[in-house]
C-alpha cells in the first residue's frame, strides 16, 4: 500500500476545498499535465490533453460520469479514460488520486482512487 506524500510517487498536488463539484481543475506535475475533478463525491485524475487535438480537458464540461472537450465535444469516461463520443478515438490516461486529510494526492503511475469523504 502506497502512502501519499512519500517517495513512492505520490505528489501532493492541491487542498481539497480547491476543488468544486463538477468544476475541472488543472495541475502540472513536473512536466505532465493532470485535470482533477471531484464527482459524485469521488476524485479524478486524468491526463489534461484531449487525444483528438491536445487542448486542455480542463476547460471542457463534467456531466454524467464524464468529461467533455469544449473544442470538437469528445467525451471521455471519468473512471477509465474510454472515448464515450467522437471525434476522439483514443482514451484519455487515467492517474490514481487519494485524499490524506484535507490534501490532495496524485500518482502518475497505476494508483488507487480513493473517495473523498463526505
């Protein structure tokens, strides 16, 4: 089990009152670009570059399980990165994402996602 904030590859990357419902919010972890959402009382982590024409995920909509690019409408699946909608036809990486108190925490390799507390 991995331990957030350690050198396990675990990055600290904002305080979880940052992050409004439904409300995409981009970060940069070194040189990667991640785009958090908090959903439905979970937290997402995914890699911030629509695969069809690399613009920011962030600045898209967050509905239903899902985002969506505001440049051509691709949507992604918040949990796995799978392409819901054209004209995208590659998923979106997906990162692990956890809270340890009131911090919020991102690995870029294969993570578990932990729920926010309520």
């Amino acid at each position: 089990m991995s331990t957030p904030g350690s050198t396990d590859g675990w990055v600290r990357v904002c305080r979880l009152v940052a992050l409004g419902e439904d409300e995409p919010v981009h970060v940069d972890i070194g040189q990667c670009p991640v785009c958090l959402v908090r959903a439905g009382g979970a937290l997402y982590a995914l890699r911030d570059e629509c695969t069809h024409q690399a613009v920011p995920l962030s600045e898209g909509e967050v509905a239903g399980g899902a985002i969506e690019c505001w440049l051509h409408g691709s949507r992604f699946d918040l949990v796995t990165g799978r392409v819901l909608s054209p004209p995208a036809t590659r998923p979106v990486t997906v990162y692990g994402v956890r809270t340890c108190g009131e911090d919020v925490f991102v690995h870029l390799g294969k993570g578990e996602r932990d729920s926010v507390p309520g």
